[in-house]
C-alpha cells in the first residue's frame, strides 16, 4: 500500500523540480520578445528576396529542361530580375541605399547624353 | 499498480493544467523563464505519461486481472506479444496510448523546434499542454484504465479481429499520425496569436505534416493488408467510418502539402494553409470521436461509450476556436499576389486542392449524414460503398490526371505551345497504353480503362521529369549520368521525393482498380478430391487438419492449387476457434504471384461433419501492387523528409540577418 505512494512521490518530486529549476536558474537568453514591426517588415523583405532568387533559378532549370520555352523565359525573367533587385535595394542599410541610388543614377547620365 | 498508476495519471493532469496556464501567461507577457518551466511541465507530463503505460504493460504481462481494464482485455492463453499489444486494444488504453503519443510527440517538437518556440511562436507550449491536458482529463476523469475489481482467475481474452500481428504495429502507427498532425496546429495556431505569419512556423508545420502524413499513409495500408488477411471478405477497404475517419484528414493533410508549396514559393494561399491545417486536426478529433465512442456501426468500434459527448464538444471547441482566430488575423494573412495564369504549377495545386478537399468532405457528409438523419428524423441510414465509389471516381480520376499535368506546368504561367509540347509525349504514351488495353478486353469497365490511361500519362509524365532533370544536371557539368540523378534528386528533394510519391499513388491506382474492378470469384461446395476452377486456377480439396495451441485451435482445409495445369502449391484455409472468447474467426488461405502481382485467396466458409466444405475463391489482379506502393510511398517520403542542409542554412541566415539589423528597414 505505501510502496506505491512512496514512488508516487519520489516521481512528484522529481517533477516538480525538473519544473521549477528554470525559474530559479540562470536565463540562457534573452526574454521572448514581442513582435517588432520594423523586424517583422525586415524579415518579410528577406523572404521575398529569397523567394525571387529561388524563382529565378527554379526559372532557369525549367528552362533548361525545356520546360518553358524561349519566348516565355524571355517574358518571366524580366520582372523577376526586376522584384529581386527591388528586395535587394531594399533591404540594403539606409546610407548604403543612398549611395547606391546617387551612383545608379551616375551610371545613367552618360547614356541618356549619348542618346541626346 | 492500480493506485500508483492512478496517482501518476492525476499528476499528469496536474503538470499540463500548470503547461497550459503557466504557458499561456508566459508567452503574453514575454516571460522566458516561465515558458521554460511551462515546457518541462509538458516533457514531465510525457515521463508520467510513459510511467502509467509502462504499469498498465506490466499489469498485462502479469495478468493482473484485479484491474478491469486488463481483466477484460487478455487472457492467461493469450501470446506474449498479443498481451502487450492488449494495452490498446480497448477504449481506456487506446487513450492511454493516444496520451503517451502526444506528450511524446509534443516533448520532440518543443526539444527540435526549442529556438523557434522560445523566439517566435512561445503559444505552441499552452497550446499543446491545453490539448494533452484534454487528452489527460479523459482517462483520469472519463475512463480510467486502471479502475479495479475483484480479481477472476482468467480475463476474458482480446477480441479475435484483433489477435493478428498487423494489431502489434497499425494502432500505434495510426496515433503517431493522427496524434503528430497536433504539432503543425499548434505551431499554426501559435503563429496566429503571436502575430508572427511569416514562413517560419509554414516550414515547421510542413515537415511535421510530412512526418505525420507518412505514419498516418503507411498505417491506413497496413490497416488495409491487416483487413485483407484477417477479416476474410476478400477486401481490403470497405468504407467503413472509421477507417474513412483516417482517410478524411490524410486527404486534408495531402492538400496542405500540396499548398504549403504555393505559400512557400509564391507567397500565396496563406488564409487557406491554415485553414487547411485547422480542418486536418479537426478531422482527426472528429476520426478518433468516431473510433472511440461507438456511434456508429463499424468493425473498428470495439466498445459503446460515454466519452463521445466529451470529444464532441472538444471538437466544437477547436473548430470555433481555430475558425475565430484566423477570421481575427485576416488582415495580416492576405496578400495581394494573385494567380497570373490558370495554367501554372500555383494554379494546378489550388485545383488539385479543392479536389482533395471536396472528396475529404464528401466522405465528412457520408460518415456524418448517418449521425445526423438518427438525430434529426430518429431513423438510422446507411451510406454504403456505391455512394464513395462514386466520389472516388468523380474526384479521383481528375486527382490522377493532376498528378501527371502539375509537374509538367512551370511555376507562374505555361503559354499553350510550350505546355503542349510538355504533354506530347505523356499523352501520345498513355494513349498508345488506353488502346492496348482496350484491345485487351479492359473496356468492359469504362472507369477502370480510363484509370489506367491517367495512370499511365502520370507515370510517363514523372519519368519525362526525371529524365530532363537528369540530363539537364548532366550539362550543367554534374559528371556521370548516375551522378547527374543523384544532384538532381538531392538538390530538391521535396520535389522528386513527391514524384516517387506520385508513382505510388499511380501504383495504388492500379491495384484498386485491378483488384476491384476486374476480380473474380466463385463459391463451391467440395467434397475431399474434388475441385473448382477459376481464372485459369483450380483449387483441389485434399482434406482437413486441426492444430491445437493454448489460445486457439486452427482448422485448416488443404488445397492443392494449380494453375493452368501446373502445380502452384498447397494453401490451407479455415478457422481459428479461440477458446477464451469463444469466438470463431476466418484464416484466409491466399497464393501470390508476385509476376502478375496477382492473389488467388481461399475463404473456406463451412466445414460439414460429412467432410465437405463450402469455399470462396476470389482471383484479385494486380492486388499486390497495393502493398508495393506503399514501399513506393514511404521511400518517397523519405526522400521528401530527408535534412535539407540548405533550408537549415537559408533559415539561420535569415535569423541572423534579423538580429543583425532588426531596425534598419
């Protein structure tokens, strides 16, 4: 009769401080943290930059398998290239993207003389 | 044992009421170190959990028959590895085990996703605990397995069905995938209340779905196997309700994975992923209220109980729940991206979707329609095969030759020339097999023939597949052709793990239709030395033994089998009498040949005292190929579930870039 309360309790026990040693020890990290929204628009970009570049390898494969033919390749690959330079530029640092911006815009003065 | 399994049972309740509400106040107000405690409640509650199994083990193996549970369940006859597997043959230790499977599972998923959960999605812990502890309510307040008696000198033994060595293996199975499809809920869920949609808790739930899938596939096959070798009816799936009870969320789960592709690729489909992975726990609730509760009429409902109120309004709960919770997180769920083509891989999975979907809940309404016409108009009906055999071919078909069409479609939008000339080859090869096997006599089933023609377009569509991904790698500068396949494969293995997944389908396809449309059968009565003759198969009956064991006596009618003249064998068929129940159960006698794929089964219906016998004799074509798919289907699920080193690295990039520069957007 007692056997069985006995190992009753020496398993509460155990439980019951396998629970609690969290509470009393060190904390390995830092508390969970709330949703930030800058965080979460970051991550959003990321995955979409990611999303775009595996796009346009799983485009180039089918390609390749002659999955999609020439004309189409040439219709998707534009605005795919177009949607993973934009995450790119957007998820670039702020200073970075300005610099980036002024020197795109360098880059295209020339042409538009030569065009003049 | 009684007392001491009781007791740890009470603790059990204890540890995931603490998980669920320690857990709950943890993950609203951030609090890490709480959330930890709240998860060891839960690993603890699997320790107690397994602690109370192991008892209930030991009991049976010590025919401890003052436990009721144990009492009625076993015998001093019965076998040592039936007795084991006797703690889930009845209702009070199937949720005993049910319990075991979710503290275990749960303890997997919080120790394999502990970053995850910690960081991101802290409500899997209360969400989890509070469904164990529903889980663990049951037993301790509902249908204890360790409610005791006085002890009688025997038990009255398991039930005959059951004493099979598919028994030992297809329940446990069974929990593992039911039971894993509460991981991707609770991650699902979790995401919703956190806030946190973006794809970590997709990528989660995917490979847990993947897990559970797999189990829950492979053991509705064995359930099938078990039901053609055991039952003697010469079938293998009856649509009964409960084993449609595992089918409905296996379908709904096949649709997630399906769309969690869309999601993943494309961004898309959010609002229905989770509604998905919402009706594929509801659905297997709902199986298990099925099982469990003995309102309806099945040969998997052993026991008539009191528990079907409590799982009812567990489901209501659920579904309530979980619908007002994503209505709530709409705004965050939907995007903008539309479909760009109706002929696009994105557009093929939304049709193959609502396919799956739509055949899931027809099943819904034919197991539910009985339920609710008692309920409503007192008269009790039956909604019998000719009902699903329609659906099944209404969606099935179109479901089959999805399978061939999809992988063929690039991703965003096929212009009509070049989606044409993906088809060419496929369709010219499965046209070429349907007038065959017209010629061949196959029309005389018009759904069988055009089965077998999808069938074939799939199989030719996955190899086309294969073979450009091959040689595609190949010139990519992959070395050997062996090489080149082996990249290709390893490279996505979701994708070509899938396709081997889809050649077992097809393999199922065949089987059924094989098994079920172009069977034959005869009964005859047979004196020894005569025969009867089938299919090219003649059945001589030589005579009868009777083989005496503990548990059971087996009576066996000897037939010497040939088959267009030339000797094949001797099969024995007949009846086991198992002394304790007092039951008689049929041993079906069944010859393969694995070149056709092909049974020829013997069900020996009577024995007369003058030494005759009435028996069946079904030839099943190509009935093999059912279990071969399911060899087919689990190597493609490995394939699919397989570590993909590239994804763990995508994702850790992912995170440290967040960390990195969480605010510089």
């Amino acid at each position: 009769m007692f056997l069985p309360l006995i190992l009753v309790a020496v398993v509460t026990v155990g439980a019951l401080v396998y629970v609690a040693r969290p509470l009393f020890g060190n904390v390995k990290s830092p508390p969970a943290a709330h949703a930030d929204d800058l965080a979460a628009r970051r991550l959003e970009l990321v995955e979409e930059r990611d999303r775009a570049l595996a796009a346009l390898k799983e485009l180039e494969f089918d390609h390749r398998t002659g999955k999609v033919s020439d004309v189409d390749y040439r219709e998707l690959i534009g605005p795919l290239r177009t949607r993973a330079v934009e995450t790119l530029r957007l998820l670039e640092p702020a200073g970075q993207r300005v610099r980036s911006a002024r020197s795109s815009r360098r880059q295209r003065r020339p042409k538009a003389k030569v065009r003049s | 044992v009684a007392l001491f399994g009781h007791l740890v049972l009470v603790l059990v309740l204890g540890l995931l009421v603490y998980a669920t509400l320690a857990g709950s106040y943890a993950a609203l107000r951030g609090r890490r170190r709480l959330l930890e405690s709240a998860g060891n409640a839960l690993v603890a509650a699997f320790v107690g959990t397994a602690l109370a199994a192991g008892t209930l083990v030991l009991a049976f193996v010590h025919n401890d028959f003052s436990l009721s549970y144990v009492a009625s369940h076993s015998s001093r006859e019965l076998p040592l590895g039936y007795t084991l597997a006797a703690l889930w043959s009845g209702q009070e230790g199937s949720l005993l085990l049910w319990l075991l499977v979710l503290t275990g599972a749960s303890t997997a998923a919080l120790l394999m996703n502990r970053r995850l959960i910690g960081d991101v999605l802290p409500w899997t812990v209360p969400i989890l605990a509070g469904i164990a502890a529903y889980f663990a309510f049951i037993p301790n307040v509902v249908a204890s397995p360790f409610a005791t008696q006085t002890a009688p000198p025997n038990g009255l033994g398991m039930n005959a069905s059951l004493q099979n060595p598919y028994m030992m293996i297809h329940p446990p199975l069974l929990y593992l995938g039911y039971v894993g499809l509460t991981i991707p809920f609770a991650f699902a869920m979790a995401a919703l209340v956190s806030r946190r949609v973006d794809e970590r808790w997709v990528v989660a739930s995917r490979r847990w779905t993947l897990f559970s899938w797999t189990l829950l596939g492979v053991a509705i096959l064995i359930g099938a196997k078990w039901a053609y070798e055991s039952i003697g009816w010469g079938g293998y799936y009856a649509w009964d309700p409960v084993e449609n009870a595992a089918l409905m969320p296996w379908l709904a789960a096949t649709a997630f994975l399906h769309s969690v592709m869309v999601q993943e690729k494309k961004n898309m489909l959010r609002v229905w992923n989770v509604v998905l992975i919402a009706l594929t726990f509801s659905l297997t609730l709902f199986g298990t209220f099925l099982t469990r509760s003995g309102v309806v009429n099945s040969i998997h409902s052993f026991s008539q109980s009191s528990i079907g109120g409590w799982f009812l309004s567990f489901i209501v709960v659920i579904a309530v729940g979980s619908t007002v919770l994503i209505l709530a997180r709409l705004s965050i769920l939907r995007t903008p991206i539309r479909f760009e083509s109706l002929a696009s891989r994105e557009a093929a999975f939304l049709y193959n979707n609502l396919l799956l979907v739509a055949f899931a809940l027809t099943m819904l309404w034919g197991v539910a329609f009985p339920l609710v016409s008692e309920a409503v108009r007192g008269v009790p009906v039956t909604v019998g095969p000719p009902y699903y055999n329609f659906f099944l071919r209404v969606f099935g078909l179109p479901l089959l030759l999805l399978m061939g069409i999809g992988p063929l479609l690039a991703w965003r939008r096929a212009s009509l020339r070049s989606f044409a000339r993906a088809v060419a080859w496929p369709l010219l090869f499965a046209l070429l097999v349907g007038a065959m096997l017209l010629r061949a006599g196959a029309g005389s089933s018009p759904p069988g023939l055009v089965a077998y023609t999808f069938s074939a377009f799939v199989i030719a569509a996955v190899t086309l597949e294969f073979w450009r991904g091959t040689r595609a790698r190949k010139e990519l500068g992959d070395g050997t052709w062996v090489g080149a396949f082996t990249s290709l494969v390893a490279r996505n293995r979701r994708r070509y793990g899938g396709y081997i997944s889809h050649a077992a389908v097809v393999l199922l396809a065949i089987g059924v239709v094989g098994s079920s449309v172009y069977n034959t059968g005869r009964t005859a009565h047979l004196q020894p030395g005569q025969a009867t003759s089938i299919g090219g198969y003649s059945a001589t009956y030589l005579g009868t033994t009777l083989i005496r064991s503990p548990s059971h006596d087996a009576l066996r009618g000897q037939f010497a089998l040939s088959y267009r003249g030339k000797p094949v064998g001797i099969v024995a068929a007949g009846k086991n009498h198992y002394k304790v129940e007092q039951f008689f159960a049929n041993a079906v006698g069944i010859h393969t040949d694995w070149l056709r794929a092909e049974d020829v089964m013997l069900i020996a219906d009577q024995f007369d005292k003058d030494g005759s016998v009435f028996l069946k004799v079904a030839v099943n074509p190509l009935v093999d190929l059912i279990w071969f798919a399911g060899v087919v289907f689990l190597l493609g699920s490995i394939v699919a579930m397989w570590p993909d080193a590239r994804e763990q690295r995508q994702l850790a990039r992912r995170s440290l870039e967040i960390e990195a520069r969480p605010v510089s957007v």
